[in-house]
C-alpha cells in the first residue's frame, strides 16, 4: 500500500480535525533510501549541517526531525550509515 492510500484510510477513520490522528501520522516510520542516507551524509560532513536544516533544506521529503537526528547521531558514532554487517541467518 502506499502512503497516500494509507493516509486516506486513516483520514476516514479518525477525521479531518482530529488530536489523535495527528498525533498517529506523526509517528509513522518513513526509512531513508540508501541515497538520501549518502546525501544527508555528505551535507552534514561536508557543509556541517544539523537535523533542523536539513529538514528546512528538503521540505517536500516531509522528514521527521528526530529521525534525521538519529541518523546523525549513528553517523557520528560508528562514522557510517550502513546498517550494522549480522550473521545472515
């Protein structure tokens, strides 16, 4: 399903102007790509920029401010993006 689909079923079930639906779409996980990651990347490394800017800078990407942050921070501590090598079982 795509988002928008799921936007309008939630718009039918909880309404234009309700707290609760807002509060749900706030929370909804949206994974980066792999080059969005490797953009956000370089604009932080390169250019220094913080979470809040990058969410000013690309607007139309509807970015969460904490998941921009996160990514950060997992970029200063293990100098990567890439998700963490696993067993593979």
């Amino acid at each position: 399903m795509s988002i928008c689909y799921y936007y309008l079923i939630l718009l039918l079930v909880y309404g234009g102007g309700n707290d609760a639906f807002r509060r749900h779409w706030l929370f909804v996980n949206m994974q980066f790509t792999k080059e969005y990651k490797i953009l956000i990347k370089n604009l932080f490394e390169l250019k220094g920029y913080t979470a809040k800017q990058l969410v000013r800078e690309f607007p139309s990407k509807e970015w969460n401010v904490g998941s921009v942050y996160k990514l950060l921070q997992k970029l200063r501590v293990t100098g990567t993006v890439d998700l963490r090598p696993s067993s593979g079982r």
